[in-house]
C-alpha cells in the first residue's frame, strides 16, 4: 500500500456501511461515510414525534452472536456499545379463526404451544431443532460466509455430502413440514419467506434454519429501540475515527478507464478515493450513480411495503411486543403477492409494539405501535401507489383486529406517520421500493448474488443487504466482514 492512508469512501451509512467503516479503519485506511439523510442507519432508522419513538425498519435483533463475534474481531465489547433486553414471548401467530402460536425460545412454553394443536408434534419439535442445529451450524461454516466467485467453488466450501443435510434440495414450507403434522405451525414457520422474497414453495429449504435461529438464540430489543443498535455502531466508528458526513448525497461515482476515482456530491463537491463501497442497493449504484452503465444484472426483488408508526393514547393489552397476523388461505397469498403482483386480499402483516419492552418509547400510559403491510415492488403496481392504495390498507388493518378482538382502533390514534413504497424508494435508495434487496431463491445466493467487488470497476465494492450474503441486520453485519476480506485482497495486491 502506499506509505500515506489510503482514502474509503462508503456511499450510505445503513447498517453494512457503519459496520464496514471501522474494520477498513482498523486495517489502515481514512474512511468516510457519507450519508445523503439527516439521520444515519438506513432502513434501519428512527422517527421521533409528540413523545413517541420509532424504528423504521427492523424491529427485533435476532442472533445475537454475530454481533459479538464481530465486535469481538475489533478488540470491542459489544456490551459496552448496546444494552439488550429479552422479548420473550417473542412473536405471536394469530389466525382468523382465532387461534394463535406464540414462540418462546424457553423449550417448555414452546413445546406446549406446539402440542396445544397436535400432541406427536412435540418430537418432532426436538426432531426439528436437532436437525435445524446442524444445518445452521453448516451453513453459517461453510455457506454463508464464503466469499466464492462460482458455483463450484461455493458448493465445494460445504462439501457434497452436506448438500442434503442443508435442504437444498427441497423447497422450504416442505422441509419444515417434514418434522410437524399441524399446518398452522408449518406455515407459521414458513411465513419467514414473506421477508426472503418469495414463496416458501419456492425458497430452498435451507432457509429453514432462520425460525430456528431465532428461537435458539432469542429475540432481543436493545435499549432505545433498533436504534440503539444503531448509535452503537456509531460510537463504534467515532473510536475508530471514521469521519460519518450527514446531508451529503452522493450523486455520482467517478470513473475513468473502468477505476474508480472518487465521488461527486449533489453540490457538485468532488471527493477523490482510492476505494468506493456502495451500501446503497447494488440495482440503485449502477442505475443512478454510475452515469455511463445501464444494463445493469435484474434481479427479481423482495417486496416493497407499507409501514405505519402510530401513537396511540392507551396500553394495549391484546398484543404483546411483536404478531403477526396470517391469511386463511395461506399457498393463495403468497401467490397473489409474488406470482400475481399484487396486494393480497386476506392481508399478511406484522405489528409491533416496542414500548411494551422499553417504556420510554412512549409517553405514559401510551403506546409506540409499528405496522408493516408487504406489498408488490413499485414497477409492477399500475399506475402506481396513491392514497386510495393507503386507504384500502389502513382500513384492512383495522378490520382484521376488529376481527380478532384487540383493543385498537383508529379512533385510538394521536399521531400517525406512513410511509408507502415511493418514499422507501426516494428516501433511502431502495431500488424499485424493494424493502429487503434482492430475493434469495436458489439463483440470487451466494455466487449468483450481486458480488461484493465488482467484475468491471477497479476498487468499487458493495455491502449490505443487496450483496452477500443478504438481506436482514446480522447479514449486513456479516457482508462487512466479507467486504472487508476482497478489499484487503485485491487493493494490497494491487
């Protein structure tokens, strides 16, 4: 490397970027983050309004370990930086016919709900958790974390013999229907796919694995809501002196003869770089930051969605911390959503209310509540969103907990705030309002996703939710480490 440091730039300061940052740091290079929003974290930010607080995007911190293991890797504590909070029960599944299947990761709770439907289905809860353990345990080894430029290369990592072990060969909803005999727990399991980006009759059924790790490792809140996951990782870049610009856009990525040179702001301010790492989506960066190349790799998306933050002027006894509410006919919507391209008419859709777990998210006696709706990516809604699409989900939403016989209406409402595909899109450079990146069907993992160092561009590199090895919190994290691995390979080798 040359004898001064080499100058980073990270383009977004989402989870992928603020992670990236100190690693780059440590091994030697001045990084600068520049943040085109006022508030750092990318989807992953927060709305604060009238006393209530709320996270924007991802709503609960699933397998700690990651982040442990990579504060770990930087001489840190992840404790020092965030203070967890058990959210246990965890998730609540709740059916119209009025029956519900709340996880636990304590194996007794959870082994009653499963035999409140079928008794024989408690082995094979013990039948399904000894098999997840192995496959998650391979795949985190040998799959996940590789950085493998081909198919072959990515399926000798894990080994032959292991290829059935992991479910590749089987779709998810039959996988997971392999261990239990009552459907309502299969598709409770299953409907993990809806934020993967595509029907758990389609998905590998490897991605089995993410129900179990959820319940293996619990489900957690820090302190403060996501968000305090988020200044965490903030304090984390402030000690390994990343310099984070907010209210900068970066509207271009310079290149000349297929190198990168640097970046251009909305100000037309130039900033020169040996190295450029997007954490906007890939699909975005070669779309509208690299002026000179359209025909970009499509890739098919996860859903766009509808999230709605809500104060509300009272407790809310019916509900705990985080449920999800699924359709009667479950194989219908997830063809509606992903075959057909359009708003399911039995409305799947989450609701979480954090200030159960943190208090302070609200005023007294009040409640924080966040509301997210899947629904087709922009491109293929026609015309487009408006509010009558707003209207119609709103008054599905409320319609279904009246019919479940929770204690909230829209009367109940003090403060409301919704943001619908195009404001996801504009805002946070999520391309086509996808809210999770690209699907991960068989053919947009591992080697077929987008890479995390591009194949034309000399020293441009990717991280986050749109590369390697996915979309979700833990995932961006991992892709930092990964990044990191291809830029100290090929930049020092240069």
């Amino acid at each position: 490397m040359k004898n001064t440091k080499p100058k980073a730039v990270i383009i977004g300061a989402g989870v992928g970027g603020l992670s990236l940052g100190p690693m780059l740091s440590k091994n030697g290079f001045d990084v600068h983050i520049y943040e085109s929003n006022k508030t750092i974290g990318g989807r992953a930010n927060i709305l604060k309004k009238k006393g209530f607080t709320f996270d924007t995007g991802p709503s609960l911190l699933n397998y700690p370990w990651v982040y442990e293991d990579y504060f770990n890797s930087l001489g840190k504590n992840f404790y020092d930086y965030v203070e967890l909070i058990s959210v246990d029960p965890a998730v609540n599944f709740m059916w119209r016919d009025h029956s519900n299947f709340q996880l636990s990761s304590d194996m007794t709770t959870l082994s009653e709900e499963v035999a409140k439907f079928n008794s024989e289905d408690r082995y094979g809860l013990v039948d399904f958790f000894k098999n997840s353990n192995k496959k998650y345990d391979l795949a985190f080894e040998k799959l996940v974390t590789r950085n493998s430029s081909n198919i072959f290369s990515w399926l000798k990592n894990t080994g032959m013999n292991n290829l059935f072990k992991l479910g590749l060969l089987n779709n998810m909803y039959d996988e997971i229907g392999k261990y239990f005999n009552e459907k309502k727990i299969i598709e409770a399991f299953s409907s993990y796919s809806m934020y993967l980006g595509d029907s758990p009759y389609k998905l590998p059924g490897f991605f089995s694995i993410l129900p179990f790790g959820e319940l293996q490792y619990g489900l957690w809140m820090p302190k403060g809501g996501m968000y305090g996951l988020i200044m965490g990782l903030k304090k984390l870049n402030e000690d390994f002196n990343v310099t984070i610009h907010t209210e900068k856009r970066v509207e271009e990525i310079k290149i000349e003869n297929d190198q990168v040179k640097g970046v251009t702001l909305s100000d037309q301010t130039h900033i020169k770089s040996d190295i450029v790492v997007s954490n906007v989506d890939s699909s975005t960066t070669f779309q509208s930051l690299i002026n000179d190349d359209k025909k970009f790799k499509k890739y098919k998306m996860t859903p766009s969605v509808y999230t709605f933050y809500w104060g509300v002027n009272k407790k809310i006894d019916s509900m705990t911390h985080h449920t999800i509410f699924l359709p009667n006919n479950f194989k219908k919507t997830f063809n509606e959503l992903f075959i057909n391209k359009e708003i399911p008419e039995d409305l799947p859709f989450y609701i979480s209310i954090p200030s159960k777990t943190d208090n302070t998210l609200a005023p007294k006696n009040n409640s924080s509540v966040f509301a997210l709706v899947p629904c087709p990516v922009i491109s293929t809604k026609k015309p487009g969103y408006d509010k009558e699409d707003f209207s119609q989900i709103k008054s599905r939403i409320f319609e279904r907990l009246n019919h479940q016989k929770i204690n909230l209406s829209e009367n109940d409402i003090i403060f409301e705030e919704v943001w619908d595909p195009n404001k996801w899109e504009s805002e946070f450079g999520l391309f086509d309002g996808s809210a999770f990146g690209p699907s991960h069907n068989f053919f947009q993992i591992g080697p077929f996703r987008n890479q995390n160092m591009s194949k034309k561009y000399k020293n441009l590199y990717f991280v986050g939710a749109s590369t390697t090895p996915g979309t979700g919190v833990p995932m961006c994290v991992l892709s930092s480490k990964m990044t990191t691995e291809k830029i100290l390979t090929h930049y020092s080798n240069d």
